[in-house]
C-alpha cells in the first residue's frame, strides 16, 4: 500500500510541476502557419497520423511470447540457489526451447525491416 | 516506506541532473577540442530562457498525452529511483519484487516515450516514436536477464536484497557482463547517443522535434531525471550501492552514481547510432545470447 | 475490500469486456474486449487467492496461466489480423468470416 | 543535449555551409535542427527566390517572439524584418545571441488560415464525412496504397521535405512518399545549392556524416581541423574517429553508387583522404532517386551524406534523373 | 485507507476499461486499456501479491504497446480524426454486458464465500518459485513448448516470407557469424541492377540469389499483396 501511494504522490508531484512550468509559458495560441509540422520548409498532403506501416512487426509478436518467459524467471530466480543445478538445468531447458523460436524467426528474417 | 528518503530523492534528481549538464559540456567540449567554460555558462542561462518560450501547438495534437508526456516520464524516473535504497532500510519504496517494479518502469518508458512522439501528428515525431519501440522493446530482455542475475545471489527480487548481497564482493566482479549490458538499456531508457532513437539527429530531434518552450525544457529535464534514476540504480545493482567504508551510504550512493553517470556519457559521445533495423537484429541476436552466457555464468558463481 | 468486492469489480470488468467483444466490428477491437475479460478474470483469482485460498501458490500460477493465454492469444490474433489482411486489405470480421468460407 | 548558447535555427542557403559549420563551434550559440527549439532563426547565404515560401513557413515555426538575423544573405522581397548581422564569424555570433533578448517580435508573412476549410463541415463540425472523408482539422487523411517491400498496402505519408532541412545538404528538396519510415518514391525538385571550398573538404563531409550517427563532438572537432588548415594530414584524428566504430554503424552495401562502392566504402575514403590530407576520391551517385527508394529514413539520410555536395548536385543535374517514382 | 485506495483503483479500472470502447483514438483506446490493467495491478499489490501486482503492469505495458501498434496499422482512421462508431448488434451487446455482470454480482452475492486469507510475511515469491520448478519439469516444459509454438506461428502466419510465401528466401541461412555482419547485409552478386536500384539491397539480406528469387519467384505465387504491386505496377 506503502508504495502504491509513494508512486500515486511522486506521479502528482511531476504533473504539478510540469502544468506549473506551462502556466508560467508565453501565448498560448499558434496561428494557422505556426502549427505546420516542422519539414524543412516543406508541407505535407496529409494528416501525419496514419495506418503507419510499422516494418518489424513480426519482431514484436515474438517479443510477447518470449518475453513470457520473464512471469517464470522471476520466481525462479528467488529460489534458484536453494534448488540449485536442477533450477539452472530447467531454466537451460527452457530457454533453449523458446531459443529455438527466435532462431526460426531470425532465419525468416523478422528482425530486418519488413 | 521509509520517508527520510524523500530529501535524498529529491536532491538526487536535482544535483544529479546538474552534475550531468556539467558532464556533458565537458565531454562535448574535451572531445571537440574547445573550452567547456562558456558552454557551460551558456547551458545554465538558457535553460531558464527556455522555459518562458511560447507553446507551440500543431495543426491537430493529441494535446493532454503531449502535453502529460513529460510529466509520466518524470515521474517514472522518480518512480525508480524511489525503489533505490540511500542507506540500511532507506528506500522510498519498499517491496519484497521492487526490482520488477524497476523493469515496470522500463516498460512504461516505451509507452511514455512513444505517446510523445505520437501525439503531436507530425512525421518526425512520429517516426521517431515507432523507431523507439523497435528498440525499446528488445533492449528490456538483456535488462531483465541482467537485473534477475543480480537477483540470483540476493535469492530475493528485493533490491535492499540485492545490495546486501554485495558486502562480500561487488556484482560488478562476479557479473562482469552485467555493468555493460545494463549500461546499454539505460541509454535506451534515457535516450541518448547510440541508443537515441527516439530523438535521433536525422529526424530533427524525433520524438520532440515539434516541442517548444517549457513542453521541450521539460522533456529534457525528465531524460536528465531519468538518467539519474538510471544511474544510481545501475549504482546498486553492480557497485554496491550505499556499501563502503567510513563515509555514509548515501554519500557512497551518490559517489557510484556520479561515476556511472560518467560512464553514460562518455559511452553518449563516443559511439555511433546504427541504423534502426540493424540495432533491432543486433539486440536480438548478439546481444541476448550475451546475457543468456551472462545468466548462466552469474547462476554457476552464485551456486 | 472484501472477496465480494473484489469479485464485483471484477465481474463490472467481465461485463464491459463481453459489451466489447460483442459489439466491435473490427477484430483488433474485438481482441481489446478479450483483454478485458481476461483482466477482470485475473482480479478475480487474485481475490480468491489472496482472500479464500491462504496464499496457496497454485493460485498465483493460475494468474500466470491468464497472462499466457492473453500473450498467446495477441501474437497469434495478431498474426492471423496481419495474414487476413495481406490476403483481404481488410480486418473487419465479416471479412474474417467470408474468409472461412 | 542541449549544451551551450543562445539556440539558433539555421536556414542555410547556398555558398555558405563551411561559415555555418563555423558558426556552430562558437559557444554564444547552440545550432538546433528545428525551429520549434530556435529564439533566433539565421537566414545565411545566397537563398533561391522559389525558396520565398518555405523560409516563411519557417519563419512561422519559430516560437513568439520570433527574432530573425540575415547573415551574409540578401533579403527576398517582402521579408523586410530582422536585423543584418557582421560578416565574421565571431562578430556574427554574438550579434545572433543578443538578437534572442532584444527582439519585440515579427508577424508571420503567411495567411492565417487552415490549408483547406474544415470548421463547422461535417456531422461533427470536425471537417470530415464518414471515416475517412473530408478534411478534418483541415487536412486529408492519409490513403493506403500499395507497398514496396511487404505487400501490406497501408497508408502512404505524401509531403515534400527541404530545403533548410539541417541533416540534409541545404537547398535540397525531395517529393517524398513514406510508408511507416521506408521511402516509398522520391521525386527531387531542387538540387542542393552550391556551397563554399571549406564544405567540400573531407572533414567538413566526415563531419556531415557523425552528425548522422549521433557523434555531434567529434563533428566539431573535425570542423575545429579543418577551419585551422584543411590541407594538413590529420591522421590523429581519422584514428579517432575510426576508432568509434563509425564503419561498423553503418550498413553494408547500402547504396551502391557507379564505381561500386557503398556508404561505408565511401566513408572510409573519406577516412583515409583526411588521413593523407587530400580530397578525398570522387564518386558518382548515377541515379539518385531510385537509390533512395526503399531506403529507411536513416539510411537514406545516410547515403545523402556519404555524398559531396558537387556529387549530389552533378547526378541531379541532368533532367532525367529528376523524375523517379515507385519500383522498376 | 486500503479501502479507499482499492475504491479509488477499482473506479479507474472501470472507467479506464469503459473508455476503450468510447474514443476514437486507437492510440488511446489501446492506453486505457492498459489503465484498466495497471489498477488491476495496484489492487493486487493492495490484495498482498507484489509479484503478480507489479508484473501485470510490467507485461501489460508492453503487450498494449504492440497493441497500440496493431491497432494503429489496421484501423480506418487510426487516430479518430473522424468520429467513429465501428460497431454492431449494439442493444444486445449492452444486454448481454449487463446480464453477465448482474449475474456473476448475484452469484457473488448469494454465495457464501470461503474465507482463509493470506498470512503475513508468507514467502510468497518463493512459494511460487518453489511450485514453479515442481517435482517434474511439467510448467517449464509446457510453457516452453506452447510459447515455442506462438512464436512459430507469429511468424508463419504474419511475415511474408514465411513458409507460404517465398519459400526459396525462407530456406536460405542467415550469416552466422554474429559479430561479423549480423542483418546479413552481404553484398549482391548480381541482383542489385536487375530492379534498377539500390533500395532493395536492404530488402535482400541472406544474399543476393535469394533477392533475384524473390522478385522472379513472386510474380508466379498468390501470396497476396505482392503481386497485388506488381499488378497495379504493369497498369501504371
């Protein structure tokens, strides 16, 4: 509960200070030509915001399911030394398979841009 | 809780983030061969004129999560120095799992920092923020491999845990893979030099390339906040922490901390930034089998 | 904060999670309301675990399981959104469902 | 990071990039590469009248009060505000920085008003129709269209970018079409301008280079080199450099040019002529457009670096190279 | 102050998760969501589980990333620059939604609920560690195994050289020595001109017989969008 509220109050005080250092800024409002997006000089056809074409997407779908594997290692970790080599050999174990997945992908190539 | 932690924290992230505005000037001025003397002048005096700037708004921003970026990643980089113990018992926060609080606030950095660079509708910002998550994403495996390495000795996710461990002998000596792992995640999570995707130079400065006045004075003090977060948890982790002889733990503390901080910088502006894709394979495939041969050699010297 | 508490909550969460699984057309929408369900089953076994079952560890496994089956379920809801599309340049479930045809 | 002085945006035309890179070493002012982070935008060199409209959408990014300084530039006709700066270098600096503190502000040149007119269209009074339709916040949205790499047809980002991009050679401007961050087609309007001795010098091109790659200090202190004597061997330095790991940063075989080398391969001569103090080996870009094609935006922003700006400007010379769009 | 903490977590989880299906912005749609979640978390720090209290927040940040970037990639009007309403049966999603939580609140209600709850200063990680590891390598093996299986499928069924699309580029080993040029960026023999430009070197990792295989390859296979290009290329 202790360090629910210690992040709830570190959290407000930041906000605090962040809309405190906005209050005290200059005009508030941009004319139209001021709030072209920064190109160099250049304008853009469209809105910036788009189905953005994200090129390693493939990466990140293997990324949650191996980043599963954290959930168990934590625990593992604590009581690691009281297990000893069995808990490093099921951890080895463990890894190696989800190894294998990653490997698979490097081999299709998800981790150059698509 | 230990509230006599809260000044510590607050100086921290106060002189923390003048020591390396300090730092950066003389690395920047040594290695450009000039005199750090009147950067440094210059950086304090405009940090203030920074401040009263105008606000600039886009044609259509996503305006509370641009605006409320640079407060979250504020209060992340508090969020994980409080898990960080100053002295015997002395951590803001408290928790029998702090060091997967530590991993939490990584990755809550990827949000945060991509809501930056998404809000504003721009393509600079835009690509920048996507760019991060390419590389903010991979980078959180060698850190969590590196932090539960630390974890193992410690037999307890506690990072008060963690530093008792350390009375013996540092972790930087048993792990020795570990520092310069982690040092790599804590240029990703700060955003600077050959992890700086997010606000990359030939993006016009990214993810804050549309940031005006005190929107961008405060995002770069919330990267400065967080390097110190970073800084002295790396502190803990592998030097021990507050541990050592005559002086008092914090001052140990602030001392390791100063010395990482270092570190951070010089690796800022002495290595380049590869392409994106080439950093996304090489995270995946260089540098997370490195930290499985890291794991496993902590396991073994910790058995 | 009581076990029925808790478990009221986590049946508000349920509810509005089967309203979004129900009545979104796009299937990444749909996903968010199986995320949601997912979230208010895992306050529930955390309710039970910490209220019911004395901190029996089977009970936290439980809570991974959950959080498996969420990963599992986005990667490979998300592959399929991905190969539907390139297929169909479409992701809306009657495409899905014309797909099964 | 933000060290040093007075941040200044630097709208640099042609004859003047050596003076600019100069400029930067000086500590009274910090270059910045967006006008959102600029109190004082510096219009230097020699600016093409077509660029009239660009330099007034810069001049309308920078944040109130606006403060702009001509330096070594003539003013295009209806830019009538700001100040003349001195023509040296240190005199030009701290003319700039006091600018920052003593300007009451300049209006903007251009029309306020949105690019297409959006408030009170639509159901919402948002601009738009539908999902997709209209001009909400008076812009389009982005369509799909097809892609070059992956065959997911997502939205294509169309907008032209230049000229005073900083990380681009100045005067550049290209029609670009993105998808995510890969170029999707290129189509360059206007070569770069014609830039002074001191940036055709092997340092001054490294230095264009470590920008790129986030090595900002030791950029400066290849411009610090070569404004003490281009033509001395600086093989100290080219070791320093080397030794960042800079080859290794950039990709391989990215943007093969006539002669058959690559950006790295092009770096690396780049390296040794600073080494032995010559120029360093010319390279032929052949046809620069379809060369940035299917490039990410770093890579390409790399290749564009790797190049010297009489390299760039003699392959966009001949006309039909200017026109490149989508794959062969 | 428990109870207000865990009233507080307990109104922003259902705000948070009420708001996903009410904005237009994916972005934020995907962020409430993960709102939702972390409360979720807190309310389990407040029910004595500090592990799976804080991992949830830990792994839903990053799973609402992805999400984020999914949604982003496949939405009409991602960002909800347009007002949008994408849904159907609307009444009897509502109704389903209400009964299902009317339901299960009876159930609770009317229940007698067992109560046995969790002593203070139990290990609690350490019994989870412990119930981890098991007599057997049962959960580590099954959990291997099934996340072996996600990935493989992530990868088939969403990149495009996966085994239904090019096939020679999919059987063509990566470099492997990892220091050396790990994207496999090894120079082109011969296909670098063959497309006339340079943009596809960085397409053509592996090497350059496999990028000349790619482009023969994919004007022959149904494999969806590519040849859909390939087609609109001819036209234009």
């Amino acid at each position: 509960m202790e360090a629910l509220l210690t992040a709830l109050v570190l959290t407000g005080i930041f906000v605090a200070l962040v809309l405190a250092a906005y209050r005290a800024s200059g005009p508030r409002c941009s004319p139209w030509p001021q709030r072209l997006p920064f190109l160099g000089g250049g304008e853009a056809d469209t809105h910036a915001w788009q189905r953005y074409h994200v090129r390693f997407y493939t990466m990140t779908l293997v990324f949650i399911a191996f980043e599963m594997e954290m959930m168990f290692m934590y625990p593992w970790a604590v009581v690691f030394v009281e297990e000893g080599l069995k808990a490093l050999a099921e951890m080895g174990m463990f890894l190696a398979i989800l190894s294998l997945g990653i490997l698979y992908g490097w081999r299709e190539g998800i981790f150059r841009w698509q | 809780m230990s509230l006599a932690a809260f000044p510590f924290l607050a100086f921290f992230l106060a002189l923390g983030a003048a020591l390396v505005v300090v730092l950066d000037a003389v690395a920047r001025a040594a290695l450009a061969g000039a005199p750090a003397g009147p950067y440094l002048a210059g950086t304090f005096r405009h940090a203030a004129m920074r401040l009263s700037g105008q606000l600039v708004t886009t044609e259509a921003p996503d305006r509370a999560n641009w605006r409320l970026a640079p407060a979250w990643y504020g209060a992340l980089a508090a969020a994980g120095l409080a898990v960080v113990p100053f002295g015997e018992g002395m951590a803001l926060i408290q928790l029998p799992t702090s060091i997967v609080l530590w991993g939490a606030v990584e990755a809550l950095v990827v949000v945060v920092v991509f809501l930056h660079g998404w809000s504003p509708n721009a393509p600079f910002p835009l690509i920048g923020a996507y760019r991060y998550v390419a590389t903010g994403l991979p980078v959180m495996l060698p850190s969590m491999f590196v932090l539960i390495g630390a974890a193992l000795p410690a037999r307890s996710l506690d990072v008060l845990a963690i530093v008792e461990s350390q009375r013996e002998m540092w972790n930087v000596v048993r792990q020795p893979l570990g520092l310069p792992l982690f040092l790599i995640v804590g240029l990703s999570l700060t955003l600077r030099g050959p992890m700086d995707y997010a606000d990359s130079a030939d993006l016009a400065g990214g993810s804050s390339a549309e940031d005006s006045g005190p929107a961008r004075a405060m995002w770069q003090a919330a990267r400065l906040a967080m390097l110190v977060a970073f800084s002295a948890m790396a502190a803990t982790v592998f030097l021990g922490g507050y541990l050592g002889p005559l002086l008092p733990g914090p001052l140990w503390l602030a001392l390791k901390t100063a010395l990482v901080l270092e570190l951070m910088v010089a690796a800022t502006h002495l290595l380049p930034r590869m392409p994106v894709s080439r950093m996304v394979t090489f995270l995946w495939v260089v540098l997370l089998p490195v930290s499985f041969l890291h794991l496993l050699a902590a396991g073994l010297v910790a058995l | 904060m009581t076990l029925a508490s808790v478990l009221i909550v986590a049946a508000g969460l349920i509810g509005i999670g089967l309203y979004g699984a129900l009545s979104q057309q796009s299937f990444v929408m749909l996903m968010m309301g199986l995320e949601l369900i997912m979230n208010g089953a895992l306050l529930a076994v955390l309710g039970f675990w910490s209220f019911a079952l004395g901190g029996m560890p089977e009970g936290q496994l439980l809570a991974i399981v959950i959080m498996a089956v969420m990963a599992v379920e986005m990667a490979a809801g998300f592959a399929l959104v991905v190969a539907v599309y390139r297929n169909r340049q479409a992701d809306v479930i009657e495409s899905l469902t014309t797909l099964k045809q | 990071m933000a060290v040093g002085g007075t941040p200044v945006f630097v709208a640099a035309g042609g004859g003047v990039l050596g003076a600019v890179e100069a400029l930067r070493l000086e500590p009274a002012l910090t270059l910045v590469a967006t006008p959102r982070a600029a109190q004082v935008l510096v219009v230097a060199g020699e600016q093409r009248p077509s660029d009239r409209i660009a330099l007034a959408r810069i001049h309308a990014q920078l944040f109130e009060p606006r403060a702009t300084v001509w330096w070594r530039a003539d003013r295009p006709s209806g830019f009538d505000f700001g100040t003349g700066a001195p023509e040296s270098v240190s005199d030009a600096a701290a003319f700039i920085s006091a600018q920052a503190t003593q300007s009451e502000g300049e209006a903007i040149l251009l029309d306020d008003g949105p690019p297409n007119p959006w408030e009170g269209v639509g159901p919402y009074g948002q601009g738009g129709n539908g999902m997709m339709g209209g001009t909400p916040y008076g812009r389009p949205m982005a369509m799909t269209t097809d892609d070059l790499r992956d065959g997911l047809a997502l939205d294509a980002y169309s907008a032209t970018f230049g000229p005073y991009l900083t990380q681009w050679p100045p005067g550049l401007i290209m029609e670009t079409t993105l998808q995510g961050d890969v170029i999707q087609s290129v189509r360059i309007v206007e070569a770069p301008l014609a830039q002074d001795l001191l940036a055709a010098t092997p340092h001054l091109e490294l230095a264009r280079l470590l920008r790129l790659l986030e090595l900002p200090a030791l950029a400066d202190r290849l411009v610090r080199a070569a404004l003490a004597d281009p033509a001395r061997a600086a093989a100290g330095l080219a070791r320093a450099v080397r030794w960042t790991g800079l080859l290794a940063a950039i990709p391989s075989a990215l943007a093969r040019d006539e002669s058959g080398g690559d950006v790295r391969s092009r770096t690396a001569g780049r390296l040794d002529a600073l080494s032995a103090g010559r120029p360093a080996d010319p390279a032929a870009p052949g046809d620069l457009a379809a060369m940035l094609i299917g490039l990410e935006w770093h890579e390409a922003a790399l290749v564009l670096a790797s190049f010297s700006i009489d390299e760039l400007r003699g392959a966009i010379a001949s006309p039909a190279v200017r026109m490149a769009k989508g794959a062969a | 102050m428990t109870d207000a903490l865990f009233t507080g977590l307990s109104a922003l989880a259902l705000y948070a998760g009420w708001r996903v299906f009410r904005v237009d912005s994916m972005v934020r749609a995907s962020f409430w969501l993960m709102i939702s979640f972390i409360a979720v978390g807190g309310i389990g720090l407040l029910l004595s589980a500090p592990y799976i209290g804080v991992a949830t927040v830990f792994m839903m940040a990053v799973e609402m990333t992805v999400m984020v970037l999914f949604m982003v990639m496949f939405m009409m009007n991602p960002a909800g620059l347009n007002p949008m309403m994408m849904v159907h049966q609307h009444r009897f999603s509502i109704g389903v939604g209400v009964v299902a939580f009317a339901g299960m609140t009876a159930a609770t209600l009317l229940t007698d609920l067992p109560s046995n709850p969790v002593a203070a200063g139990k290990a609690i990680v350490h019994d989870l560690g412990i119930e981890l590891l098991g007599d057997s390598m049962l959960i580590f093996e099954t959990a291997g195994v099934t996340l072996l299986a996600t990935m493989v499928a992530a990868v088939i069924l969403s990149a495009r050289t996966g085994r239904f699309g090019d096939a020679v580029e999919g059987s063509v080993p990566p470099g492997l020595e990892p220091g050396g040029t790990p994207a496999g960026r090894v120079p082109e023999k011969s296909g670098g001109h063959h497309h006339g430009h340079g943009g596809h070197d960085h397409g053509s990792h592996g090497d350059g017989r496999s990028d000349h295989a790619h482009h023969h390859e994919g004007d022959g296979h149904d494999s969806g969008g590519h040849d859909h290009a390939g087609d609109k290329e001819k036209h234009a």
